[in-house]
C-alpha cells in the first residue's frame, strides 16, 4: 500500500487489471512513471469495499473478496486466455500484487529476456547491464532435507 493507493492483486501477465482496495471513496489518484506515461484512476464513491479496474475503468464493485476475485480472474482470461485462478494460501506467492506459483519463476533454461518479462510484470527494479546470472542471483531455493521443496525472491 503506498499512501491511500492499496491494489490488492495485478494480472501476471501485465495487463491493466487489477482489484484494488477502496480505501478513499471518490478520490483520483494519478500516477506518472519514469517513461513519461500517466495513469489515472477514479476511486468509486460507493461504499464497496473493493472494485475491478479494467485499463483505468472501473468495471466491478463488490463487498466480497471472493465475487471479486472470481470477477478479475474472468477479466484476466478475456486478456490472455490463462491464469493462476483465485489465490489459494500456500500455492501461491504474491510478489507486488502478482499472484506466482513456483513454477512461473525462471530458471537457467529461460532466456534472459523472459527472466526481464518476470521481473517487469512484477514491478521489480534490475539493472540494465546485469547478466542472466546476476538476475537469476535474486531467486533462493528452499531446502529441506537437501531437496529444493520452493523458490523466493531475495529481498
């Protein structure tokens, strides 16, 4: 959450749909990144809880985190055909509102451009000039009894 701004979950595959927190009812928050581009949102003044925003519409109010996910999982699907479904505790990580199981994270048979589109629709930073080993460097296996039983982000 940065400010009043809470998104609660972004489509894994970077396109604008995302459920977000309605935290200040009727409020417009705009947002510029570093290539020039502006984004601008309007929250609903309705008293929901959460709401659906679709390439900067808000296309789905609900008090039910579940209608809502079940909503923005629908909505991804209409973008790209596949998804990780609703959240299920244990299955999935979130990294930056990303829903991600271990198998979306990259290994030595990804090229470095895919491990880039990881990190991109992710939100995470990496230099321009860092090898496919330095990015893959980030991601820690997890051990027990000397088998790989998951993989993290290094933070």
């Amino acid at each position: 959450m940065v400010g009043d701004v809470m998104i609660v979950r972004r489509c894994s595959q970077g396109h604008r749909v995302r459920i977000h927190r309605n935290t200040t009812p009727g409020a417009t928050r705009t947002k510029t990144y570093a290539d020039g581009s502006v984004e601008t949102l309007t929250y609903p003044s309705s008293r929901y809880d959460y709401f659906v925003d679709v390439d900067g519409t808000v296309v789905k109010r609900s008090d039910s985190f579940k209608t809502i996910e079940e909503f923005f999982v629908a909505e991804c699907a209409k973008k790209h055909g596949d998804g990780h479904g609703r959240m299920i505790v244990g299955g999935h990580h979130i990294i930056n509102g990303v829903a991600t199981t271990q198998a979306d994270y990259p290994t030595d048979a990804n090229t470095k451009a895919e491990i880039k589109d990881f990190y991109d629709k992710r939100g995470i930073v990496y230099g321009g000039s860092e090898t496919k080993a330095k990015l893959l460097s980030r991601i820690v296996p997890m051990y027990q009894n000397n088998k790989e039983v998951s993989k993290h982000l290094k933070v």
